[in-house]
C-alpha cells in the first residue's frame, strides 16, 4: 500500500494542511493517518502519512462540504457565488429551502445570496425584489422557520442535534458530534436557542 505525507496530500486536495488535519479529527478518522516518528503528535507533525486511496474519500468529503452538487442541482435559485459556510449535515435544510424557493412566485425574482452558521444556527439571506412586502414577510417566515429547524439538526452529520453552549464555539452538534464544541459553558444543555435564551 502506497502511503503519502499529509503536507503532500493537502496538495494534491487543493486545501491547506491545516484544514486536513481539522477535517481527518472531524470525520474520526485520527486512527487512519500512520507516524513513523512515535512521539509525534498529529496536530503538529511533519512525517505522518495517510494511505494514497484515501485521497478518493477526502476529494468526495471535500465536495460535499462545498455543497457541489446542491450548487449545480440548484443553480437556478442561487445567485452566482452563492455564500455556503454552513457544515454538511445541514445539506436537507439547504435542500429545503431551495425546494421552497422554486415554488415562491417568479415575479418575486428570489435567490438564495447565503446561507451562514451563526452561534449554533443557520441564516439565510435572500435576493429578491424589495418592493414585495408579500415577497418580504414569506422570507422572514422561512428564514425564521429553518433557523429554529437547524438548531435540532447536527451541522457535521444531520442527525438530531441540539444547541452546545460553548466558549470556544458554539454549535448544534448530535451527541457523537458533541466532542467538537467542547468544552462547553455553564447553561449548556438548558439554552435551547441563543438567540431568544439570551446567548452571547
Ligand atoms: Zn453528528
């Protein structure tokens, strides 16, 4: 089995090594990167390698949190370069939110411009024409309705989630996920929304 450095698969994966390591701990996937140096320790080390076919399963984790195919699927809802900084588990909600927008009135002239993680729950934003109040009011509605909606969902991997309070980072994350915003603050576990549970 042929096995290459993390510095140089980062490289042949478009992204910096950085964002490797933090994608290889987010998918639990530590144990599949070997260290002929013992001692080294993997957030830091130069000579850990990962096996070359594992390239195959970063370029399509890669895609997936770049939302490639929601992109092609719905380009006719987006605005070009659209803003997608959310995790993938959220991908149902984007989903939903594009289905809706398809079925919202043509002269509404409404795309998705981002949609965002934000404390632990997603925001939407819309292009569409100003002068619709009626346009207005149902955005207000979805956005509303899929902020409450992704604090339920888990962001990494779509499964039940509920809201972490964390110092470091504050996210919706299911119990397997949990790890990620840890350690969490006092209140955690009780604060269900940020937004409306006075939050940060
Ligand atoms: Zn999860």
């Amino acid at each position: 089995m042929a096995f290459i450095s993390l510095e140089t698969a980062a490289a042949r994966l478009g992204v910096s090594v950085s964002y490797l390591r933090d994608l290889i701990d987010r998918v639990d996937r530590i144990r599949t990167v070997l260290d002929p140096d013992a001692e080294a320790d993997f957030w830091s080390s130069k000579t850990a390698v990962i096996p070359q076919r594992d390239l195959r399963v970063y370029t399509n984790m890669i895609a997936q949190r770049r939302f490639v195919r929601f992109r092609e699927r719905y380009a006719d809802v987006l605005v070009d370069g659209v803003e997608l900084t959310c995790g993938p588990g959220w991908k149902s909600l984007l989903d939903r939110v594009a289905e809706r927008i398809r079925w919202m009135p043509p002269e509404w002239c409404v795309r998705l411009r981002k949609a965002r993680e934000k404390s632990g729950y997603l925001v939407l934003g819309f292009e569409y024409d100003r002068d619709r109040p009626d346009a207005y009011n149902e955005l207000e509605r979805l956005r509303e309705e899929v902020r409450l909606s992704s604090l339920a969902v888990c962001e990494e991997c779509g499964r039940s989630g509920r809201f972490r309070y964390s110092p470091r980072r504050s996210l919706t994350l299911c119990d397997k996920h949990a790890r990620l915003s840890e350690p969490v603050l006092p209140g955690d576990g009780v604060m269900a929304d940020p937004a409306s549970d006075g939050g940060r």
